[in-house]
C-alpha cells in the first residue's frame, strides 16, 4: 500500500486469452495460428509478463464454447473455441516463472466450493504465493447444456449461489492455522490438533463440513478477482474481492463505477485500498502514431462482416437482418445485460452503424483502445490513475505475444521514467506485488474431532 515515503504506484495484469483479444488475432501474420493449444505460447506470453514486472497474468474461461453461431456460419471462422483447462496450464506455467501472478477463472454455477478452494490451494502451494481465483457465474445456454441443464440457470440464482459460494471457499481456506504443522518426528506429532477447523457450513446452496485437506497457502489465501459490472456483482466485489477488472470506456464510467464499489466496503468493514480496480485497457504502442495506427489497422482489415455482426450477438442478439450500415438497433437481448449496455451506450455517443459499432468493440470487446506513442498510451492511463478512477490496468493485446512484447517493452519504460511503475518486484507472493495486504482472516469454529475412519 502507499505510503508517506512510498509512491502510489500502478498495478499491471495482462489478459492472455488465445492467440488475443482481437477478433481476428488468430489471423495476424506474427500470431501462431494454433497458440491457444500449445504451452510454448503461453510460456512466451507469461514470461513477457514477468519481465515486465506485471502483476498478474489473467486466464479467461468458460466451461464450454461459450460463441453462438450467429449470424449462421460465424462460428468456424474463431479461434477462442478451443483453449487448455486453466489450472493444468497455470500449474505448468508456475514452474516456468517465479513472480508473476497466476489468475484463472472458475465458474461458481458448475463447481463445487470444495473443489475450487483445494485446486486454488494447490495453486498457491505450486507457485510460491502465486494463484488468484477470477469468480465468475456462467451465464450461457451452451455452458448449462454440458451440465444437465437446458440452459443457465437465472441471474438472481446465479449470484446468490455465488455469494455463498464464495464465503464457503473462503471458510476452508481457514482450515489450517499458519502454525498448525508442527511435524515433530519425535514426538510423533504432526500437526497440532487446535490447529485444525471445521467449517460444517449449512447454507442455502451449500453444505459442507470440510475441513480442507491442503494446509494454509503461502499468501494466506489465493487472491481473488472479480470482474461483474452488475449491482450483485459490485456487491460481491465489494465483499471479497482482492482486484477487480472492469471494463469502462470514459472517464466518467469509470468514475461512477470506482465509486460505487469502493463506496460499498465499508458495509463489510473493509478500506477502499484493500481492493484495486483494474480497468481493461487495449493499447497499441508505435514509435509514431502512424506506425501505431498501421499496427491496428491489420487487424481490422482482417475483421469478416459476418465475425463483426458475431462480436455483437453475445450481447446485443443477431443483427444480421439489418443493414450494415444502418443505425444499431435497441437491444432486447437478455443474455448479458452490462456488456449490452456498453455496446449500445457507445453506439449512440458516436452514433455509430453497426459496422462501426462492430469495428470498434472488434478488439477491446467494450474496453478502452488507445492507439498511439508509448507517451500517448501513458498519458492516457495516467490521467485515470491520477483521477482517482483506475488503481492500474489489466492490458488487452491485441495480438499475442507480439502485443504484449510492444507493451513490454515501449510502455512500461515510460510508466517507469514517470515513476508510476515499479523498476523491481517488492515481494514474491501476488499479494505482496499488488499491494493488497494480508488475506483477510475470518472467525473460525473451534477445532472439532475428525471422525477416524478404518479403510475397508
């Protein structure tokens, strides 16, 4: 945290979804075309993170191909269909870096909280102090279909579930004191017994006794990350979360979204510093705004009218019945109702057709996109984070590795030069880095007896 004598400093992550963020990154000549199912690709790209002294490397996921084919033959032309389970790659990836952080989404709608708290354990243990948890519900019919549903369950369902849920991962996270483990050969004591918790939570969604079978995790507990822009989302945010990633496209949304999640904390005895906000930002660095300019733009010639019409339908529903040129319709579309809004707030700030709605939203999927010199893209993050709105910036790239590589080593120089950077990493843990202080430590039952059971 910032202090009299230490600078308030920004907070770094990078998103490192597929081959990237851009529609068609896939297609960029310097991206491997089949990256997103090879571990050298993703070792390149966190690797770049750890140089440039990032705080997290971010894994977006969802339990199933998550893309509808609209308009009809949209489908095969994406690469995002396909990607590795998040936590066998980020185990993989610990044992090739030492400081950065390792963040995976799981999904609170088709997991269980024991599975979620031991595999994020295991995380934390494997990497040092490294792992955070990105909480997330599902929210789509495909994602329901592979868990014998017909389709997502309801949005009040969905973040009630994930309330609870969330409190019963963190209650086994507190199944072990720091000190429990004392394995005294000779005494033959290993760990000592008042040490041990049970949570025996019995709730709404949930029950479970634990304890947790892995002990306490180097940073107390994984970091956990939250990205929902909805009312319950922001409350859930404000509650537990350690970083949020949001996605604002001025200052002013960002400013009213700061404001009102930081503004919630106190209800849950926490201060605002103790949760950083990340907004998602896509910056395409040149030596000349020009060279900056034709770096982007290869990517948008790149972009297929019927891909463009399909970034939209996740949010907005098929509108390939209407003209491309036209103006973008209202949106009756329930599926995800704060992205929808960003899209139909920027279409009608610009007033923008839906093809310019779809070029723009093409890469940065509703988040910021600065396209200029290392000092542009600098000053335009500076002023957020001076502003009070941003407490750092969770990159988009465009196309990977090579987006984040440009990030690496043209805009971080700058951020440094302006003191609003690191120049080395001030612990080893993602806690530590990120400034976010101790894992929060909540009242725990007295140790109870675990019942001895003899295999048959």
């Amino acid at each position: 945290m910032a202090s009299a004598t230490q600078p308030r400093r920004m907070r770094l992550g990078v998103s490192m979804i597929g081959m990237g963020y851009h529609v068609a990154a896939w297609r960029h000549p310097d991206a491997p075309p089949g990256g997103n199912m090879a571990l050298s690709h993703y070792i390149r790209v966190t690797q770049a993170a750890e140089r440039g002294l990032f705080d997290m490397a971010f894994l977006a996921d969802g339990v199933g191909i998550r893309s509808y084919d609209e308009p009809k033959g949209a489908l095969h032309r994406l690469s995002k269909n396909v990607q590795f389970e998040p936590l066998t790659l980020l185990s993989a990836l610990a044992m090739v870096t030492s400081r950065v952080g390792l963040v995976a989404t799981a999904s609170t709608t088709y997991n269980e909280p024991y599975h979620i708290a031991r595999k994020f354990a295991s995380l934390d243990h494997i990497s040092g102090g490294r792992a955070g948890w990105n909480v997330v519900t599902s929210a789509t019919d495909m994602e329901g279909q592979n868990f014998n549903r017909d389709g997502a369950p309801g949005y009040g369902e969905r973040y009630g579930r994930a309330a609870e849920f969330v409190d019963v991962v963190q209650g086994l996270w507190e199944s072990w004191d720091d000190d429990a483990f004392v394995r005294d050969r000779a005494s033959g004591i290993n760990y000592r017994p008042e040490g041990l918790h049970v949570l025996d939570h019995r709730g709404v969604h949930f029950q479970v006794r634990g304890p947790l079978n892995v002990a306490r995790t180097p940073q107390g507990a994984p970091v956990i990350v939250q990205a929902g822009a909805s009312d319950q989302g922001r409350e859930l945010a404000a509650a537990t979360a350690d970083v949020v990633y949001a996605a604002s496209q001025t200052i002013e949304d960002a400013r009213a979204y700061y404001d009102s999640v930081k503004n919630r904390m106190g209800h849950y005895g926490r201060e605002p510093d103790e949760l950083k906000i990340m907004p998602g930002l896509m910056a395409v660095p040149g030596h000349t705004r020009q060279e900056a300019q034709d770096k982007y733009d290869v990517l948008q010639d790149l972009i297929a009218p019927v891909v463009g019409l399909n970034s939209l339908a996740n949010y907005l529903g098929d509108l390939s019945a209407y003209p491309l040129d036209g103006p973008v319709p209202s949106s009756t579309s329930t599926r995800m109702h704060s992205r929808a809004k960003i899209f139909t707030d920027m279409a009608e700030r610009h007033g923008y057709t839906i093809r310019e709605l779809y070029l723009a939203v093409a890469g940065g999927n509703g988040h910021r996109l600065v396209i200029g010199t290392p000092a542009d893209i600098v000053d335009a993050m500076e002023s957020w984070f001076h502003a009070g709105v941003a407490d750092g910036f969770n990159f988009l790239p465009p196309w990977l590795p090579g987006g984040l590589e440009d990030v690496v080593d043209m805009v971080v120089p700058e951020l440094q030069r302006r003191g609003l950077f690191r120049t080395e990493y001030e612990g080893t843990t993602l806690r530590a880095n990120l400034g976010a202080g101790p894992a929060r430590r909540r009242p725990v039952p007295q140790a109870a007896p675990i019942p001895t059971e003899v295999p048959a």
